[in-house]
C-alpha cells in the first residue's frame, strides 16, 4: 500500500519524527504521580500542524510550540 498524502513520504516522516523529538524532549517530561504541564495531545498536534503547513525542517519548533500550544495547556 502505498500513501499519495504529502504529508507522509519518507521525508516528511522522518522530519516528524525529529520534530516530535525535540518538542517531547522539551515539552514531555513526565513523572510518575504528577500531572505533566503539557499535555502530550498538545505536542503531537503541533507537530502535525507543523509538518501539513510544509515546513522542511525542525527550527522554530519550540517556539511555534510554545507560541500555539503551551498558552492552551
């Protein structure tokens, strides 16, 4: 099976993996027992919304993120 969506070729794929990298590192940190301060629905939506605006890197994510998502948390 093979995907036509731009959204989800080889580059792009690898891109949101990258992309959920940083901002799960950044945004993600969780411990056992108390309630994260950001949700991680949060950073997976921004990737998203990252990779379908066509970007071509991961600069800027963070501060996309926290510009976006982290005020809504």
């Amino acid at each position: 099976m093979t995907y036509d969506d731009w959204r989800y070729n080889d580059f792009k794929m690898k891109l949101r993996q990258e992309v959920l990298k940083i901002l799960l590192s950044k945004y993600g940190g969780q411990m056992e027992g108390v309630q994260p301060k950001y949700s991680t629905q949060s950073i997976y939506e921004c990737a998203h919304d990252w990779i379908s605006q066509g970007h071509k890197t991961s600069f800027g994510v963070a501060k996309y993120y926290e510009a976006y998502y982290a005020k809504s948390n």
